[in-house]
C-alpha cells in the first residue's frame, strides 16, 4: 500500500497534479490524502472573531468532501482510496504533521504555468516542501500530459554518491512505467572528472546496468551551461520527467530555484520527483 500525500488549494494545477499521480501509480493499491490547509485567519473566522467571508472554514471543509467524493466516483481504479484532511496553520508545518500521522510515502505538489515572464520556476511553497520536508515529492506541472512517462532523465554533476535509497525509487520509478532512463552529465569544454565523480559514476552505472540490463543510456554534454543543457537534452530526447536528488541541494538550486520561466520552458510540461535520501 502506498500513502499519498496531494496538497490541494481546488486550484487546477493541485487537481492536475491529483489526476496524474492517479495515472501513474494506477497498478498499485494507494491511499490518497488530499490535503487542505486553511490559515490562521480562518480559526478567527471560524471563532467568530471576524465576519464570515465566502470562504469560511464550512464551505472549505464542504468544498474538500466534494472533491474527495467526486474524485472517488470519477477513479477508474478499484484499488485507489480517497481521505480528505483539513488542517489550519503554516505549511510546513501541516505537512510534517501529516506525514507522520498518515505514513506517507510520496508528496505529490501541482505548480501553475507561466503567468509571467519573471516567474520563479518553483514557487515557494514547492521550494520549501523540496529543502524541508524529508520525503519524496513529486511536482506536476499544470500542463503535464496523463500519460506514464517513457523518458525519464536524470541530469547530473556527479558529485554526490547515489545510495540505494536514492537509486531505489528511481528504479521504482522507472519499472512503473516501463520507462527509458536517460543519465545527463554537462561538462564545460577541456574540463575532465575528477576521481571521486568518476567513482560516483562507476557506481551509478554499475548499479543501472545490473538493476536495468536495458532501456539506459549515459550522455555527456560539452560546453554548455547546464540548464542550457538540460534544456537541449529535454527537447531532444523527448523527455516525459526528470528526476532530482535534494541532497545536492547545489544542483537543484542553479537548476531550479535560481531559475525563471523565460530562462528554462521545460518545467511546464514535465514532472520533477525529487528524491530525499
């Protein structure tokens, strides 16, 4: 059984983000929290403090059965289960609850498209979920396609050892869909490895070859910057999701978080899982 966590706001990038995580862990027996946290403003609301507005806690809690319930009706999976949680307060701080509470195994976050030009690629509260929050987490794109991934990749400095319980959900990942693993290194021209990189990639590959035997592949790109990079590898191969390591949190902050939209487009269409060690 696998325990899902969808933060949800009803908006129809965290619905998207739901209806995908449906679609790909299909074959398996999970349940589903959808996950609505109100703010302190509404305990006020809820007190009597201050006058009732058309969002009071009422409506948001009927508002989270109905689309519990209607997603229930809708799921085409037998083996897929639905809990609504209403929770007040910060965040972070609502999504550790529940995490312990509820075992969960997988954060699954929506993120809006571009609406502007300027726009951080991952937003704060994806941002904060990612560098806080000791779980797996899958962010899904509003424009994402409902449809299993059949290239995944994985770009990479190098410069971390991959332990099993990082490589593991990969592979997890991977078999799910049945999914070709593409590895992506970017490396500036005349630049070689050093030995611990080239350590960490025997490893890596070693452990690829003996879990995969096929459907992977090693690609080095020269002179390029790496979202560069990863933007030409991303369009070339056709890539469906990307998979991160927060432990090199380097990586992930001159990828992602240092990013804009009009820097880097592939974020709008493809899912990144995130792996915590």
């Amino acid at each position: 059984m696998k325990n899902i966590l969808v933060p949800t706001d009803f908006s129809q990038n965290s619905i998207r983000a739901l209806k995908y995580a449906q679609m790909l862990f299909s074959s398996l027996e999970c349940n589903f929290y959808l996950l609505h946290i109100g703010t302190l403003l509404d305990t006020k609301n809820d007190a009597g403090l201050y006058p009732k507005t058309d969002k009071v806690t009422e409506s948001t809690k009927k508002e989270l059965a109905d689309l519990v319930k209607e997603t229930r009706e809708h799921s085409l999976e037998a083996n897929h289960f639905f809990f609504p949680l209403h929770e007040y307060g910060f965040f972070i701080t609502a999504i550790k609850k529940h995490l312990q509470e509820n075992n969960i195994d997988l954060i699954v976050m929506g993120t809006k498209g571009a609406s502007g030009i300027k726009e951080k690629v991952v937003g704060t509260h994806t941002g904060d979920v990612i560098t806080k929050v000791q779980c797996n987490t899958l962010v899904v794109p509003e424009d994402v396609e409902l449809s299993k991934p059949r290239e995944i990749a994985f770009p990479t400095d190098l410069n971390i050892f991959y332990s099993l319980k990082i490589l593991r959900p990969m592979m997890e990942m991977v078999k799910l869909g049945k999914s070709q693993f593409r590895i992506m290194h970017a490396i500036q021209e005349g630049d070689h490895l050093t030995e611990e990189q080239k350590n960490n990639k025997e490893y890596l590959l070693d452990f690829i070859k003996e879990t995969l035997q096929e459907g992977h592949s090693f690609h080095t790109i020269t002179n390029k910057k790496v979202k560069s990079a990863i933007q030409c590898f991303v369009e070339s191969r056709e890539i469906d999701m990307m998979f991160m390591v927060a432990k090199n949190i380097n990586f992930i902050q001159q990828v992602l978080f240092d990013s804009i939209v009009e820097q880097i487009s592939f974020h709008t269409k493809i899912p990144f899982y995130v792996i915590h060690e």
